[in-house]
C-alpha cells in the first residue's frame, strides 16, 4: 500500500528483488491487504468501502461496495470461498467469493453489494476479523467497543431464527477457546478452568 493508492507485492527472500511488483491500483485509500491461503488471490478493502479481489498478477477479479463506511480488515476463509469485512461501521459482513468474480464479469455498473451475511452486535468500529483455521462458518472479532466475539455463520439451508440450546452454545465456544484460556496470561485463573 502506498499514498498512491497503488497495491504493491514486496519480495522479502534474500534473492528478492529491491521493486515492489505492481498489483494493481485503487481509486481511495486502502486499509487492508490479505492473500487467501494458497496466495493466488489477493483481497484488498478501502476506505470508502469498497473491496476488491486480484489474481496474483494483478487482474482485478471482483469488485463488491461493502460498506457506506471504511472498511478496516478483510480477510479470505481458510477455503477461498467467502471474504469477511469488518467495517467502521460496527458490523461485519460475508461474501461469496465466487459470486464476486462473476458478478464482476457482468458489463454493468452495478457491483456485488448483498452479503451472504451481516454479523451486528458491536456498539463500536470492528477492527479484525479472523476464520476459524477448520471451521469457515465460524470467526473471532475484535472492536473499538473493547470485546472478542466469536460468531457462527447461519449455514446456507438453515432457517434464520433457529433456536440453540445453551448447553450447545457452551459446547461450542468451549471447543473454539480450548487452546486460548489456558495459555493467555490475561486470563484469570479461575476463568481458564470454565470449560472444563
């Protein structure tokens, strides 16, 4: 990234050459950068909302207007086939991968803007988000509002309301935080024995 707006490739190896590789160039300031997992594609988020998806050589694949506000982190699902987007505007939003790229083949001005999902719960500006490393229906959150959220995706055929059980809830959120609470120094003790 640079005041140019221009999205740059840095090769960092010892044999790496000292000039960035031009990926490709935004329209406004870009605040978040990831490559899915493979590095074949490259998700940028700006500050007038707007996400984009690049191949590595710099074709621009999808365009999506994400937010009315600035977008703070992107990021791909450890599969590639949803982005997630984490806005000023306290909400975070899923995307299909694959209906961006080929919403974005159609010759008309308008762009992908219905997400699969909007997430809303934080009173504050969302600043990351991150897919669980097995699971892409579920991420962690972080907010200006001073809270960790985890959330779970509706799956694609499940009803919109549908009621868990608390028990179930617990299962779960245990099963994402079982490496986390025993380890993470600002936890307290007696909160690191809570699931087990």
């Amino acid at each position: 990234m640079s005041k140019d707006y221009d999205i740059n490739l840095w090769d960092l190896s010892p044999k790496g050459d000292a000039q960035p590789k031009h990926i490709g160039h935004n329209e406004y300031p870009v605040r978040s950068v990831r490559f899915n997992k493979d590095g074949t594609m490259i998700v940028s988020g700006d500050n007038k909302g707007f996400i984009k998806i690049w191949d590595y050589k710099g074709k621009l694949m999808g365009k999506i207007k994400g937010h009315e506000t600035s977008i703070y982190y992107v990021e791909f699902s450890t599969n590639s086939k949803y982005i997630t987007s984490a806005s000023q505007d306290g909400t975070i939003k899923k995307w299909s991968v694959t209906e961006a790229i080929k919403n974005n083949k159609i010759s008309s001005p308008s762009r992908l803007n219905k997400p699969l999902e909007v997430l809303q719960g934080h009173t504050g500006p969302v600043n990351r988000t991150s897919f669980h490393p097995h699971n892409s229906q579920i991420i962690v959150s972080a907010s200006d509002d001073g809270t960790v959220r985890i959330w779970k995706f509706r799956e694609i055929n499940s009803p919109k309301n549908e009621v868990k059980k608390i028990e179930d809830l617990l299962a779960q959120s245990c099963v994402i935080l079982e490496k986390y609470l025993p380890t993470n120094i600002q936890v307290s003790p007696e909160d690191r024995g809570v699931c087990l």
